[in-house]
C-alpha cells in the first residue's frame, strides 16, 4: 500500500504518466513483464526481483524527460 504524496506514490505516477507518453516503451514493458512471468514461474518474490532493474531504468529515464 502507498500513501498519496509519499516516494513511492510518486514514482508509481512518474512511472504510469511516462509509458502513457511513450507507447513503443509501454509496449516494451509489457513484453518484458511476459518474460518475467514465464521466467519467476509463479514466484512473486523472484517476479519482482526480475523486474527491478528495468523499472529502476524507466524511472530514470522518466526523470529526465
């Protein structure tokens, strides 16, 4: 759960606002996410570890933008 104005909340808008803006990066993630999936084999906890980066990547370049 995150509370609205805390870090979290935040990136979690910064993150959804820039793959609204950027379709061809949304549609990366949602492959990505598949592969994840099929990758953490029903493990949520090595679903997220694989997902980690790339979003810490996102996020990054979401700042800049």
């Amino acid at each position: 759960m995150t509370y609205p104005g805390s870090i979290e909340h935040r990136e979690k808008i910064l993150f959804r606002d820039y793959l609204k803006r950027n379709p061809k990066e949304a549609k990366k993630y949602y492959e990505f996410k598949k592969k994840c999936m099929r990758e953490a084999n029903s493990n949520p906890s090595k679903y997220r570890k694989l997902k980690d980066s790339y979003i810490k990547a996102i996020l990054e370049r979401a700042r800049k933008s």
